[in-house]
C-alpha cells in the first residue's frame, strides 16, 4: 500500500473543563470571607482604644448616629454597621443624647445601648440648705454646660440631683430647678396643716429655709419649726443665729464665731434685734424642711440647744432652757471648747 495512502491517526484537543462549580465556589468562598470580616466589625472589639464620648443630636436618624459614631471612632465602618443594624437591630428606634462608649466596645453593643438610651448620666447637685451663692457657683463648675446663670432668688431652686446633656445652657438647668420648686412649693402648700402662722407660700419658705439651716437631724424639723412658729405667735424675736450670718457671708459658712456687733446690726435679717420672720429666704430649703413648716410637730417648745450629740433639746420655759445651756456649757468646758 502506498505511504501516503495509509491511514494517519488524528489528535484530538482536550476537551475543556468545566469552570462553573469553581467559580461558584471562589464566590461562595468570597462570600463567607466578607460576611465574617463583617460580623467581626459588628460583633467583635470595637476600634477604640480610649473612652469616647459620642453625641446622637434630637431627631438624629441611625445612618446619622453611625456617622458620629464612625468620626469618633467608635466603629470601624458606617457601611457594615447600617447593614447589621437593619437586619439584627429591631425596629432600629434610637434615642438621643451623649454616650460613653468604653474601650473595645462592639458596634453590637453599641447599637444595644443606643437603642436603651443608655446616655452618659451628668449631674448637678444642690444640697439642702445650699444658699443661692453656691448654686451659682455650682452650675458654673458643671461640665460641658454652655453660658451662664445668674444667681437665683434665694428659696427659689429645689435640692436635688439634676441630670443635664452635653452643650445644655446652664440657664436651662437652672430653669429646671426653678420649676421644680415651684411645683413642690405649690402641692406641700395645698396641703398644709390648719391654722398656721405663715400664711404665703413665701413665708413658709423663708421659715423652712431658717429650719434647714438650724438642724441637720430629719427627726427633729418638726420640733425646730414648731418653736418658730410658737415664737411668731408669741411675738418673740426669732432669734436663729444663721439668719446673723446671712447678710455677712450670703449663706457661705462664716467660719468663726457671730461678733456681738453683728448681733446688734440693723438689717432685713436680724432675728435678734428684729420680731417677726426676715426679709428674705436664708437659703433653699429642701423638701423635708418645707414639709415640717407646713406640718409643725404639737409642741409648746419656745427654745432650743445643742445637747452635745450633733441634735438639740427643747424647752417650754426660760428656766428649763437656761438649765439646758448650763449642761451644754459643761459639755463644752470637757471638751475644751471654752
């Protein structure tokens, strides 16, 4: 048979594999890789490395929230943060207001506490008795309040804690306590005991204001504004050593003893040289003093003094108190106070 005549064998080409399941798979892989990267910036250590403190304005929407968050560097990535959000966050309510986020805290737990409205809790604090003067000075050392306040009407702010937001004006604040004692003032006055000698809401204050300063004992405001009141009605001179100081100091301690000239001062204050009640409130006198002027225990007790245990006794008579004073004197001389 001639050469060219016999048969050759003929190379096929490979046939190509099919890539389908792979890419499939890559992409599957791909997929699985993005979705843990992303639940670790969602549910892992949070980026901060220091405490923050992130404001949520009023009526600030989540993508709002999560770009303040983002800029303080709270979470990683608004983007995965959103997209988290929507899908485990719930009705993604969140409430306004300054937040401390803690070192390594997750954007998990970051959207939790935004929706609880977990806000970093700043507060002022105006003591019982705290004169006016001091309140003033109180709200000017407050941080992160912004302006000024004057200083009140003395009698005219509630004791309490006060709870305020980053960048709230201090006169703000200071209206709220205002108000807080308006309304106090305002029920403890519809309810009052019968027949009592203040007869305005403004003198009671003034006298509740006399009684906080006088004892720093709960059980005994009754007693002390029950011998007030019977000394009004007496038309004995008050005779309360913190309204002496009042004028020299404006309710800040005096730091040493009342000067016999200052007992004799001519002023809207002096209970000594004066009868009746003094011009004007002595401090802010808080809930339990108001309370005890508008509640007066039953008593006939026109004097009192300190009895050595940081309380006081009371006496009906002249001869009981100055019996009183001696056993206090006494006390005093052991002690080596006179």
């Amino acid at each position: 048979m001639p050469q060219d005549a016999r048969p050759r064998s003929v190379k096929r080409a490979p046939a190509r594999r099919r890539r389908g399941p792979r890419v499939l798979l890559v992409a599957a892989l791909l997929l699985v890789a993005a979705f843990v990267g992303g639940w670790y910036l969602w549910a892992g250590p949070g980026p901060a490395t220091q405490e923050l403190s992130v404001v949520v304005p009023e009526g600030a929407t989540l993508s709002r929230a999560a770009r303040e968050l983002e800029k303080a560097g709270a979470i990683a990535s608004r983007p995965i943060f959103l997209s988290f959000a929507k899908v485990l966050g719930g009705d993604g309510t969140i409430r306004a207001g300054e937040y401390r986020i803690e070192p390594r805290t997750s954007a998990r737990q970051i959207l939790a506490m935004l929706q609880e409205g977990k806000t970093l809790q700043r507060l002022v604090t105006v003591p019982e008795g705290m004169p006016s003067i001091l309140v003033a000075e109180a709200l000017a050392k407050a941080p992160a309040l912004t302006g000024t306040a004057k200083t009140p009407e003395e009698g005219s702010v509630l004791p309490d804690s006060y709870a305020y937001v980053r960048d709230e004006p201090r006169a703000a604040v200071l209206a709220r306590m205002q108000k807080a004692m308006t309304a106090y003032l305002a029920k403890a006055w519809a309810g009052r005991d019968k027949g009592l000698v203040v007869t305005t809401p403004r003198e009671a204050i003034i006298l509740a204001s006399i009684v906080e300063k006088e004892t720093g004992k709960p059980a005994e405001r009754t007693m002390v504004a029950a011998v007030y009141a019977n000394r009004l009605k007496a038309g004995m001179p008050l005779q309360a050593d913190p309204t002496i100081i009042y004028p020299v100091t404006k309710g800040k301690p005096l730091g040493r003893r009342i000067l016999q000239s200052e007992l004799r001062a001519k002023n809207g204050y002096n209970t000594y040289a004066m009868r009746g009640l003094p011009e004007g409130p002595i401090a802010n006198p808080g809930r339990a003093a108001i309370d005890a002027v508008l509640h007066p225990a039953q008593s006939k007790a026109l004097y009192f003094v300190a009895d050595g245990s940081g309380g006081h006794v009371f006496a009906e008579t002249y001869a009981q108190h100055q019996a009183n004073v001696a056993k206090w004197y006494a006390i005093r001389r052991a002690r080596g106070e006179m």
